[in-house]
C-alpha cells in the first residue's frame, strides 16, 4: 500500500511538473508590412522638429524602441521618390511616450488601485513644394494610442507592452498617412 501511494503521487507531481511554460512573444517591427509609397519629387527630406520633453512622464530614453527611431525608420525603407521637380517635406512634430501612474477606478477588491497609462502621440506634416519654393500640396497625420498595464509586472511584460503599442500607433499613422497622401497629393504619387 505505501509502495502504491509513493507511485501514485510521483505520478501527480510528474503531472503537474509538465504543465505547459508560458511563452511570450516579442513584438516585431517589419516595415515591409506597413504602407509604402513613392512621391514625385526630385528630393525628400526629413526635419526633426520634435524635441523630446525630459520629465518623469516621458519614457523614450528609458526604453530601446521609442517611437521616434521606428517612425524614421519607417520613413528611410518606405518613402521613395522619383522625377526630377519639386521637393517633398517631411516634418515630425510629435513622436512622443508617456507614461503616467494614475488611479483605477474601476479595480475590484483585490486589484491594484493604481496603474500605469502609457500613451503614444506622433503628427507628422508632409509638404511637396514645386521647384520655386511654392507649396502645392500638404497634409498632416495624427495617431494617437493609449493602454493601461498593472504597476508591479515584469520587465519583459512592460516591453512587450509598450513595443506592442508603439507597433500599433504606427500601423494607425501608416493607414492615416495612406488615406490623407490619396486624399490631397494623389496627382504626384505611385503606390
């Protein structure tokens, strides 16, 4: 009988010790899946005009993937240009994350009554200017994106978070980029 109960409960401990490992999946940022375009214009060029806020709110130095860096590279592999007038201009005006500690107001009993908001803000004005400085056409982009996460988890939970919301304002800002060039520059674009 003892013999029994000692197989019996290696068995369950065996069980319970095969239970399937949690596995997380990291966020990858792959511009070829996000909207591509090629203007008429003998030049492009890209001016930085946003300058990131230190405070303790603002997170792009704290983290390895801030939005500034994939916009840019956004911009480097998908805007192409061709002929050779006019000039196309592409300002950043805003490629900012934030995150904020603020009061959940909805937590049940037992859940943290404070969480972390993170928010993610880019605007971009794009200008195509003909060969003596007169603008023919522009447009400004918008994408905002926000989500809540728990205070205490894990470091690897918070990165997968904020790359997963990065990824997502810039998929947002790409569909809006593609729907306001068509709208206001379609004479001088190639898809």
């Amino acid at each position: 009988m003892y013999l029994k109960n000692k197989i019996f409960l290696i068995s369950i401990l065996f069980l319970f010790s095969c239970q399937p490992i949690e596995t997380i999946q990291t966020t990858v940022f792959n511009n070829s899946n996000l909207y591509t375009f090629s203007i008429n214009a003998k030049n492009v060029e890209t001016k930085l005009i946003y300058e990131p806020i230190f405070s303790e709110e603002n997170i792009e130095d704290q983290i390895t993937n801030p939005p500034i860096n994939k916009l840019q590279s956004w911009i480097e592999n998908n805007v192409s240009n061709f002929g050779n007038a006019n000039k196309f201009i592409i300002n950043i005006l805003d490629a900012s994350i934030t995150k904020k500690n603020i009061l959940n107001d909805d937590a049940k009993k037992y859940e943290e009554k404070n969480i972390f908001l993170y928010e993610v803000s880019i605007l971009v004005e794009y200008e195509l200017y003909d060969d003596n400085g007169y603008l023919i056409a522009n447009t400004t982009v918008e994408s905002y994106r926000s989500t809540t996460s728990q205070k205490y988890i894990s470091l690897n939970d918070v990165d997968n978070i904020i790359n997963e919301l990065v990824l997502n304002s810039l998929i947002d800002f790409t569909n809006e980029s593609q729907i306001m060039l068509k709208k206001y520059m379609s004479a001088y674009l190639v898809n």
